[in-house]
C-alpha cells in the first residue's frame, strides 16, 4: 500500500494539481469576504465576531460547490492515466490486489482533500488581516471547520472514486459531479441536506448556529454510513471489473 501511494504520488505531481488546490480556495476567499464586506451591516450585530461572519460566506459558496467539484476533479485526475493507453490493464496485470490499488488512490484523494483544507485556512487569514477583518482571530475554530469539512468530503469522495474508475471520459465524472453539486445550495439549508452527500461539507463547515443540524451524533452518524457502504461497493465494484481500458 505504502508503494502504491508513492508512485499515485509521483504521478500526480506530474499533472501541477496545486494550482486547482490554490485556485479553489482562493475562490472562496475572494467570494466570501466580498461578500462578507459588501453587506458589512447586515452581518455584524453586538458581540459578532467578523472573521466568523466572513466564514460563513466563505463557506456557503465553497462547501457546496467548489469543494465537491474539486473532491470530483481530484478523484478523476488520479484514475486518468489508467484510462489512457490501457493503463488498467498494465497496473492490474501486476502482482498486487485491487484492493490495494483501489485504496490507494481514495488514499490520495483524502490527503489532497486534508491539503486544500489546510491551504483554505492558511490563505485566509493573511487575507482576513490584509482586508482588516475586525475581531480576535479564532484560528483554532477555523481549523476545525476546515477538518470537519474534510472529513465529511470523505463519502463524497468514496463515491466520486466508484464515478471515476467506471467512466474513461474525464468530462463524464466531472458532469456528474457538478449535477449533484448545484442542488446543494438549497438542500443544505433543509432538514433534507444532511442525508445528500454533496451538502455534507458545507454542513460540517458552518459554525453551529448557521447549519440546521438537529443532532452531531446522527450527523455524524450519517457521514460515517454513507462512507462505509460507498466504500464496500466500490471496492466490490472494482475488484469484479473486468478492465478493458
């Protein structure tokens, strides 16, 4: 498994996928503190704290769009190269489970989705003090948003993975994705949301008092099920395939 990662590893870094995980957040940064400054006394009341409010707008265009399409985009990207000039063939002729290919490559969509997590969190406060937003910065909060929005991208990601490794065309996935992004926006905000994988980021990314989540334990309850039984099928999936491609 270790090897596996390290050559998933080598050739993702051949595709420059650190600009996607740049121009994502930077994205929501610019969408959500324009936002957060554009309607400054509609946000702000008594005791507010403005990197929070402006979290918020952050995260209601980056959780429910941006994220999942970069959660779609990553796991595509690192099923491309077996797509092309029989790739699957070549790596699945080798002595190795498909097991452990397959778990390699959801390994590395997880690390790339920590990565860019982390990366929303270091762009934006520089950004946040640069704009002079007011308040004491809450970076530890700020954190855990960050890594509770990964965590609840994993089941996404588990079923983006089953997408990608099915479909050759990188359009398809990407289509798909997108697709079941856009209702996001407004499941999110219902009671419906925390049952529809692609609203789990942008959920776990609000601050309790902005997302309707009537219990964490179920919530999170959720998040670990649809993780699970994703996982199952698309392990079961892969190593019954038969790879043409």
């Amino acid at each position: 498994m270790i090897k596996l990662f390290a050559v998933e590893w080598i050739k993702i870094r051949r595709l420059k996928i650190w600009i996607l995980m740049l121009i994502g957040p930077l994205l929501g940064i610019l969408f959500g503190i324009s936002n957060y400054f554009g309607n400054y006394e509609v946000f702000m009341g008594p005791g507010d704290n403005g990197w929070i409010e402006a979290w918020t707008q952050l995260q209601i265009f980056y959780g429910p769009l941006i994220l999942p399409i970069l959660t779609g985009i990553y796991s595509a990207l690192i099923c491309r190269s077996e797509h092309i000039g029989g790739g699957w063939k070549q790596l699945l002729a080798l002595p190795i489970k498909r097991s452990q290919v397959y778990l390699s490559k959801l390994t590395l969509v997880f690390v790339l989705l920590a990565f860019t997590q982390l990366l929303m969190v270091v762009l934006y406060i520089p950004a946040g003090l640069i704009t002079g937003i007011p308040g004491e910065l809450p970076w530890l909060d700020l954190l855990k948003f960050a890594m509770l929005g990964c965590i609840a991208s994993l089941p996404l990601a588990t079923i983006q993975m089953i997408v990608s490794t099915h479909w050759r065309s990188f359009g398809v996935p990407l289509a798909i994705n997108i697709g079941f992004a856009i209702p996001a926006f407004i499941l999110s905000y219902t009671k419906y949301g925390q049952y529809y994988p692609w609203a789990l980021p942008n959920l776990a990314m609000s601050p309790a008092d902005e997302a309707p989540i009537q219990s964490y334990p179920v919530f999170y309850g959720i998040v670990i099920s649809v993780f699970i039984i994703a996982l199952f099928i698309g392990l079961r999936v892969f190593t019954k395939k038969d790879m043409h491609s």
